[in-house]
C-alpha cells in the first residue's frame, strides 16, 4: 500500500491523492486548485497523473475544491466509477454544471480584455457537456453501509458534519494478513453548529489521512459571532451602504441566510432585502430542502415540525437569471447580496465586487478561510489596488473577515477527533489541505498528544504504508 499527494498538500484547495492497494488505484477527491489566474488555469488543466490509471473515485463531499476538477478527469481518460453519498451526488449535479457555466463565460469575459490587449484567446478548462457527461459516473452510497470496493478493499462513509452530504471515508484493507484501517476525514465539520448534525468521527485508525485547514486557530462562541454580525450589519445600514457577501454555494450560503432569519426575527437587525445572486446557490438549496434528515435537532424543532422554511422568509429574494443581477448595481438603498464563489474567484460575485469595491460606504464580509493568491485573500490583506477580471480597482470599501462561520473543525475539534484514536494504533497522520501557517502548529499539538509519525506532504511525496 502507498499514498501520493498531489493536490491539497500544503494548501487548502485541489485535494487530491492517490492510494494504491492491491494493484487498484483509488483517487481521493479531485478538486480545483484556487490561486493565481495563469497558475490556477495550467494546474487544473494539467494532471500530474494519468487519469487513465485510475481505477475509482472516492468523493468526500460537494464543495468545488473537492469535486470541481471531475469532468476535466473523465475528460482526459478516467472511467471508473465515482462513489460519493446520495445528498452528494445530487449537489455535484448542480455543482459541476454551473462551474462549467461560469468557466465558459469567465473566459469569454476575459478573452474580450485579451482581445483589447491584442492577446490570444483561452479555452474553458472543462464545458458543460463535460460535466454531463461526468455526472454518469456517480454512483449514491448511504452513510454507515460497508462497500467492497475490491475483492480486499472495502469503505464505508459517515456523516462528517461539514456540509450536506459531506463525509469521512473509512477504507478497511489487509497488511500482511493482518486487517488495516485507513480514515480519510475528506473536511470535519463542527460541533453544534446550525442546521447539519455533529460529525460522526472514525474510529480505530490504523493511517488517517486529515485536513488541517484551521490547525492553528479556535473558533469563537456562535453567540459572540452573531452578535458582531448583528453589529456589522446595523452600521452598514445607518451609512447607507451595501453588505456584499461571496460565500460558498453550498452549505456557507444556507448558513448565513438561517443566521439572517434568526435575527431578523429576534429584532436584532433592520429591515432591509437580502439577495442570493447565484443560480447554484439556489438549487442547492433545494436539495438542503430535499434532504430533512440530514438536519439536527435544533433545526426540526424550529422549523421542520413547524413547517417553517429555515431558507426562505419575507426579506429574502434568490435571484436566477442574469438580467435580475445586472439590475442589483442600480439597487441604492441598503441591501446584502450574498453571491458564489467563496474565495471570490469566480461567478456573479466578481461583477458585484467590481460594482461596489470603490465605495467606502459598503462592507465587504468575507465568512470563509481565503486561500493563498485568491482574490479574496487580497481583499483581507488591504491592498490599495485590487484586479478584478484582469483590471486594476481600487479598493475603498471596508473589508471584514469573520471565518468564525466556517463550517471546518476548529483547532480543538481536529484535536478531539485525534484524540479519540488509539496511540498503539495509529502509526500514521497525514496533514492535508491546510497551509503551512495552520498545519505546522497542528502538526506539533498532535505530537504533544503522544503520536509521533505526524507527516505534511509535499505535492507528490510518495509514502509506503
């Protein structure tokens, strides 16, 4: 058995990682690195494998940093299947199909500047049909059912409590006769955080293969958080501007309208419209809708048994074609829109940003991790002067990073999870998808836990279980 990592390793996007066992090789997530434009575009396209080798696809959950680069897989040689949980494969139908929208058309907008600048065109990394034809792979698997992957190999899924339909995958093998226990956390949710259930941890580890995202860092009380919401939001409204908010389509949108709802209704904001401008954001909700079950208990007693829609009241207003977008720039009283993608490197957001970056009345509310050269990391670092579609704006709009919202296990919750681990056992933790400023700290506490083979990969770094 060995592992190779060739994507989230020292970094929080692209994950992607290769074991091979019994002459299979199983690919691990195959996500969409995030970063400079000029890199971001050659890394996606170009494989450090060859697809063709790979023999199946264990997908963890929907966010795009995980499954966005699966249609330039299957693309570029993959056949195999693709197994991912049901609530999953239903987000990745909305997911890989607007990612593809939005390449295409983010490439056309920027080949009218290349133009401009007497430059050549580019293609889109992947097309719809692409991504149709990508969906044909899936297959739905139900948490907690053991799956024989291979006559030796076998996995089984459990709810991580990141998102819906996110999960921990339990790889069961044989090493030299002997059972081996390889868990893959894929992104390890919260503790009674709202709407989704608390993670339902592996256990009995032999290897762990673990994200690292907020290694270094404790999220603050929720009550806290929703009180500096609450505050933001009353100032922004008195100034008369406007809250322009990129967040994921999955899981950070829903979050930050049920957060809106609570306290719109317990009197702790003004009344003023809320836009979700993001097609994907809409139909995922939809599934969020579809999928009750996968809601805690908190959220069934608020609002399922009372037939309440916890993603949709009176202010709310979810915005679909493109024209009810455009007219949002000549919206002048105060208002928040709420637009994909998160790290604000993609989507209608960009065009939003670009609209209102100059104006120092506005707020800009970042409530997610921003990777390294996204755009939205430049926004948190203050430059003066920020490119947006490969134009220079200035940025005069007030930022604000609150990624307490985050719904990634916090220092102490990825410690909680190691610390139920068996220290005889477990011979092997490999730090994934984090960067080295949380992973390194992280790497050093779980030592201090007593386990000692602590690894932080570098892209391509093989290791011998």
């Amino acid at each position: 058995m060995k592992l190779q990592f060739f994507g989230g390793a020292r970094t929080v996007t692209g994950s992607q990682h290769i074991l091979t066992v019994e002459g299979k090789r199983i690919l691990l997530e195959c996500g969409l690195f995030q970063g400079r434009r000029e890199e971001t575009y050659r890394r996606n396209l170009n494989f450090d494998f060859d697809p063709e080798s790979i023999d199946l696809l264990l997908l963890s959950h929907a966010h795009i940093d995980h499954c966005g680069n699966i249609p330039n897989l299957v693309k570029r040689g993959f056949r195999g299947r693709i197994l991912a949980t049901s609530a999953t494969v239903d987000l990745c139908q909305i997911m890989l199909r607007d990612s593809a929208f939005l390449h295409q058309k983010d490439v056309e907008f920027v080949n009218k500047i290349r133009k401009r600048k007497d430059e050549p065109p580019i293609e889109p990394l992947y097309t719809i049909e692409d991504a149709e034809k990508a969906m044909q792979h899936f297959v739905a698997v139900e948490y907690g059912k053991t799956y024989t992957l291979f006559p030796r190999v076998r996995a089984t899924f459990r709810d991580a409590g990141h998102i819906l339909g996110s999960a921990g995958i339990l790889l069961e093998m044989r090493k030299d006769g002997k059972p081996y226990r390889l868990g893959f956390t894929g992104d390890l949710g919260r503790k009674d955080v709202p709407i989704l259930k608390d993670p339902n941890y592996l256990r009995d580890l032999d290897a762990v293969i673990m994200e690292s995202t907020y290694g270094n860092r404790d999220h603050r009380l929720s009550d806290d958080v929703e009180e500096e919401l609450a505050t933001l939001v009353r100032k922004v409204v008195k100034d008369g501007g406007k809250i322009i908010i990129p967040a994921f389509a999955v899981g950070r949108t829903q979050l930050i309208v049920y957060l809106l709802h609570k306290l719109f209704d317990q009197n702790r904001i003004p009344d003023l419209p809320i836009f979700v401008d993001s097609p994907m954001a809409v139909n995922a909700t939809e599934v969020f809708r579809r999928n009750p079950d996968c809601f805690d208990r908190a959220t069934h007693r608020i609002f399922v048994r009372n037939n309440m829609d916890p993603f949709g009241f009176g202010r709310l207003r979810y915005v679909r074609s493109v024209d009810e977008s455009k007219k949002l720039n000549g919206v002048s009283y105060p208002h928040i829109i709420i637009s994909a993608s998160g790290m604000a490197e993609g989507g209608r957001i960009l065009h939003h940003l670009r609209n209102n970056i100059g104006n120092p009345k506005n707020l800009i509310l970042l409530v997610g991790y921003a990777a390294e050269h996204t755009l939205a990391r430049r926004l948190t670092e203050g430059r003066k002067l920020v490119k947006i579609f490969g134009e220079e704006h200035p940025l005069r709009a007030r930022v604000i990073q609150m990624d307490d919202f985050s719904a990634h296990a916090d220092r102490k919750g990825l410690l909680r999870f190691i610390d139920i681990q068996s220290r005889e056992k477990l011979g092997h933790v490999f730090l994934v998808h984090g960067e080295e400023e949380q992973a390194l700290p992280l790497k050093k506490s779980i030592q201090d836990l007593g386990f000692q083979s602590v690894h932080f990969p570098d892209r391509g770094q093989v290791y011998n279980l």
